[in-house]
C-alpha cells in the first residue's frame, strides 16, 4: 500500500525510534493524529499492552518469544494485541493451566481485573488448586485435561497442605498486603455479614474481589465466617 510524504515520515521516525508514543511523532512531524494512525494502518504495528497501550511498534520489530512476547524496557508488546487476548493464549497453551502470579511474572503486568473479567464472561474458568486460584480453559474438555495434569502434579507433591497458624506477612498468592487488610478489617467491622454480603460490600469501596476470593483468604489465614444467614 503506497504511503505519503507525509505518512512516510512517520514510518521512517517509527523505525528510528523502535518504540515510541502518539504525542513524540505528531510533536516532532507536527502532523494529525489521523496521518499518524494512518501511516501505522498501512504498513502495520502492535500496540503495548501496558501502559494503557499508549506506546506503539512496528510489526517487523518485535522478536517475539515462545509466547509471542517481546519487551523493550518496561514495555511490553504481544502478538495477539491486547492483554485480554494474550492472557487467554498463555491459558490456552498451558498444560495445566496458571495462576495469577505466573501470568504476572511471565505479562510483567497486573493481571487481576482482567482475569476476573475474563472469567465473568466465561472465556476462561478457574478452581481452587490447595490456597491458589489456577486459570484454566473456557472450553470443557481442554479445561477438564487442565485440572486433571494439575490435580495430579498436586498429589506426587511432597508440599503439605494440611492447615497450619499463618502470619499476615505470608500472603495467599495472587493477593496484595492492601487487599488482605481491607477484607480483614471489613471482617472485624461486620462480624454478621456473610461471605457473600462481604464481597459486595467490599466491592461498593472499589475492592475488586469476588466471595470466594474472600474464601480463599479465609482458608490460608484459618479464620472462619459465615457461609449463609
């Protein structure tokens, strides 16, 4: 597709750059947004998908990894555009699916929101795996094989998962020390309030946890609520 002077400056500026931003190219081209967005359009890019994907590359610069990744710097770019999308992928390949920390280690990114919208509209599942939530497959059977292979990885580990007396500062994996307190403080607050009405409640402050997060929570501490009025 034929490009204009205009457009392919930016090209020329992108390639300079290897990753750069909206504003650096119509600041230094003193050029639209829309020839910026065009000239991307016709010779193709990725956008990042952190940093609310306001850096941008074009598509022959990337070396994408095994799990169609690439980095520069902090940035971070992935094959299948967004994060939702690239989230999905990792899942997918996963022989038995991963929880919230491996997805971040391997995204270099917060992962949480996501996966909760994810799962809210069944593009993926998820259960409970000792104290760990591990994301798995939307589709049955795939999610079923998934389950099995980590269940059975479970029971060859020589790890104990019998309840023990655990301090604050050992925290269930995939949770924040913030997060932990305001569900603790919340359970101090309304000892009367079930585990359902607690989540709410939580989540009316700006707390994005579900009710059985909040189980979670509750079995690796040994703390006991209740489950029903």
């Amino acid at each position: 597709m034929c490009l204009s002077t205009a457009e392919s400056k930016v090209i020329d500026l992108c390639q300079q750059q290897c990753v750069t931003t909206m504003n650096f190219i119509k600041t230094q081209l003193h050029i639209s947004r829309i020839t910026v967005l065009r000239a991307l359009k016709k010779e193709g890019y990725f956008s990042s998908y952190n940093f609310n994907s306001r850096y941008f590359t074009l598509k022959e610069i990337p070396d994408f990894d095994s799990d169609g990744l690439w980095s520069y710097g902090k940035i971070r770019f992935s094959r299948f555009g967004t994060l939702k999308k690239t989230i999905i992928s990792l899942i997918e390949d996963s022989p038995e699916g991963l929880t919230i920390m491996e997805l971040k280690k391997r995204l270099g990114t917060y992962v949480h929101n996501q996966l909760s919208i994810l799962c809210r509209e069944n593009r993926l599942g998820h259960f409970y795996a000792g104290r760990n939530v591990v994301y798995v497959s939307a589709e049955s059977k795939r999610q079923a094989n998934q389950i099995k292979l980590k269940r059975l990885k479970m029971r060859g580990s020589s790890a104990a998962l019998g309840a023990k007396r655990r301090d604050i500062k050992d925290l269930p994996e995939g949770f924040d020390i913030l997060t932990i307190i305001k569900v603790l403080v919340q359970m101090i607050q309304t000892p009367d309030k079930n585990i359902a009405s607690l989540a709410q409640r939580l989540q009316s402050q700006g707390v994005p946890i579900e009710a059985k997060e909040i189980e979670v929570v509750m079995n690796f501490y040994s703390l006991e609520k209740k489950t029903e009025h």
